[in-house]
C-alpha cells in the first residue's frame, strides 16, 4: 500500500511542472483576416452607395455630406432663394475649408451660402468676380458698432471666377478702427473642370 502510494505522489509531482508550463488558449482569430477584438464602427451603405458617418451616441447615424465639387448643380440658371428657402438646404463639403468649423456651407439648387462666426466682423468685400451676383449680410445685434456672424450667397456656374473677403475689426489707439483679413471665400468652375473648387481660407 505504501509502495502504490509512493508511485501516485511521484506521478502527480511529475505532472504538475507540465500543467504549469502549458500555455493560455489565445482568442480565435476573426475570419478572414480580420483584427481580433472589438468590431471598428463603419458606416453602414446606402441604397444609392453613399454612406452614413458611425453612429454619434444617439442612435441616428449623420448622412455623409456631400463633396461639391463631386457632385455640381445642374446648369440651369435660378433666382437667387428666399430667406425661408435657406431652411431645407443642403449641407455640401468645400474643397478646402480651414476655418476650424467657424464656417458652413449649404447648397440651394446652383446657389451656394457660407455662414460664418468670428468676433468683431466689420467688413465684406468682394476682390474680383467674373459674373457678380454675389450678396452678403452681417449679424449684428442691435446697438453693436461690429458682428458676430457673416453670410455670403452666391451661385455656382461654369465659368465662374471670385474672391470674397471677411475683415475682423480691433479698436485701436484713441478709438481708431483697425481691420485685419478673417476669412477668404473663392470660388472657381472652369471650363472643362468636373466641378467647382470652394474654399474658405
């Protein structure tokens, strides 16, 4: 009995060093090729191949804005909208756009409107445009000399050449008016271009 005891404790000492040394089964890898761990969020296709930006936290995804220059109105020429037309336009991605999100675009059949937020706006000046057209408002609250918001309309056809200017204004030495460049809008469709290049620089 002692004998087959001494056997069994031999045995269990032998196999505990291997039970040790055996390693942790790894996670299964994802199939085809894919990271494991936690799924990355992408947009999910739309019926016409678009996509829609990963979900915000609220459970609605965003629709992707559309590039303007991928996508031009059509050539037919239009009034320039109502303000309450404003209301259901269309959000459209610039070109370039490096105003740190002061500024957003909306397109309304071939008229675009940039609205912009800065302090102390004083001035709106257009340096050069091929057809004109071009029209623009500050927000200013009343009583206050300078703005706080700027809106510029204008619309988008071949062949079309402009530059806009937003000025900022800084009280000066003895109440002296100061202005120094905000933003630059430009806009050009050339002949034989896909789209029109927007900017807000």
């Amino acid at each position: 009995m002692k004998k087959l005891l001494w056997i069994g404790t031999v045995l269990l000492g032998a196999l505990a060093p291997a039970q040790a040394a055996e390693p942790q089964s790894a996670p299964s890898a994802a199939p085809d090729g894919a990271a494991a761990g936690p799924r990355a969020e992408t947009g999910a296709a739309l019926p016409d191949g678009g996509d829609v930006a990963p979900d915000g936290g609220d459970g609605a995804a965003a629709p992707r804005v559309r590039a303007l220059e991928e996508a031009p109105p059509a050539p037919e020429r239009t009034p320039r909208p109502a303000a309450a037309e404003w209301d259901a336009a269309e959000p459209v991605q610039l070109a370039r756009d490096r105003s740190g999100a002061a500024c957003k675009a909306r397109m309304r059949r071939e008229w675009l409107r940039i609205d912009c937020t800065a302090h102390s706006l004083a001035v709106v000046r257009t340096l050069g445009a091929s057809a004109g057209e071009e029209w623009f408002w500050l927000d200013q609250k009343n009583g206050e000399e300078l703005a706080s918001g700027v809106s510029v309309v204008f619309p988008v056809r071949v062949g079309d050449r402009r530059v806009i200017e937003i000025l900022t204004g800084m009280w000066a030495y003895r109440g002296q008016l100061g202005i120094s460049t905000s933003f630059v809008i430009s806009e050009q469709w050339l002949d034989g271009d896909a789209g029109p290049l927007v900017s807000v620089l």
